[in-house]
C-alpha cells in the first residue's frame, strides 16, 4: 500500500507541467468556452493539494516503519546480547555495546526510504523524458547524451 501511496505522489508531481501546459494552451487558444479553463485551473489546485498530501502520508509511514523496523533491530540486538557468554560480554562496556546497537540500528533504519525509491527513480525518470520528448521531440537525446 505505501508502494501505491509513492506511485500516486510521484504521478501528481508529473501531471502539474501536464495540467499548466493544458491550460496555457487553452488560454493561447481562446476557442473552448471559458469553462474548460476554470476546470484546468481547478484539478492543477486540487492535484497541487492532493500531492502534498501523499507525500506527506508517505513521509509520516516511511517514518513510522523506520521506528518499527529500528524496535526490531534493538529488541534482537539485546536479545543476542544476552545470549552471548560473559567472557565475550566483558570485553566491551555497556557504553560501547550500546553505541554500536545505536549505530547498527540507525544504518538499517537509514536505508528504509530507499526500498521504493528503487522502482521509483526509474519510474520518474522514464517520465520525465516522455515529458521531456512530448516538448522538444528529438532534441532531448542530446541532454540525455550529455549527462
């Protein structure tokens, strides 16, 4: 479900320069009734809303399944470390034993958000050089041939 949440977030980022081309095509225009343009200008509002909306419910889960999965982390570490004998236990103090869980746990927890920015990036790539093409046609091979 958060998988689906990203990939409406990033379709309304997309569809903004869609929706404000539409309208600025409508305003050269002059020949739809007036209508059509306040509709254009309605739906570019509300997606601008809807889109920071998503990502700020993205944002808010990613981070409530970065506390889950930093929880579970913790909890196995002390489990293990209970488990350990207390020669090996006496080698560190708990202050080191406890940094390291901190650490162990924070590079786990850092690397959440990157689970669906793997499927993503591409994703918003790929759209960006449709959109990108629908504007210029062929000439944005040559940027992407630069980069």
């Amino acid at each position: 479900a958060l998988g689906l949440v990203k990939f409406l977030g990033d379709v309304a980022v997309f569809a903004n320069p869609v929706l404000l081309r539409a309208l600025l095509d409508f305003m050269d225009a002059r020949t739809d009734p007036a209508w059509h343009g306040y509709i254009y200008a309605t739906v570019l509002a509300v997606n601008t809303i809807l889109n920071a909306l998503l990502r700020t419910h993205y944002d808010y889960q990613i981070q409530l399944v970065g506390m889950r999965v930093r929880s579970a982390v913790v909890l196995a570490l002390h489990r293990h470390i209970l488990t350990l004998p207390a020669v090996t236990q006496q080698q560190y103090s708990s202050g080191q034993i406890l940094n390291y869980m901190a650490a162990d746990a924070q590079r786990v927890v850092d690397a959440v958000p990157g689970f669906n920015e793997f499927w993503s990036l591409p994703v918003q790539i790929g759209i960006a050089l449709y959109l990108l093409h629908r504007q210029v046609q062929g000439a944005f091979l040559a940027g992407v041939g630069i980069c």
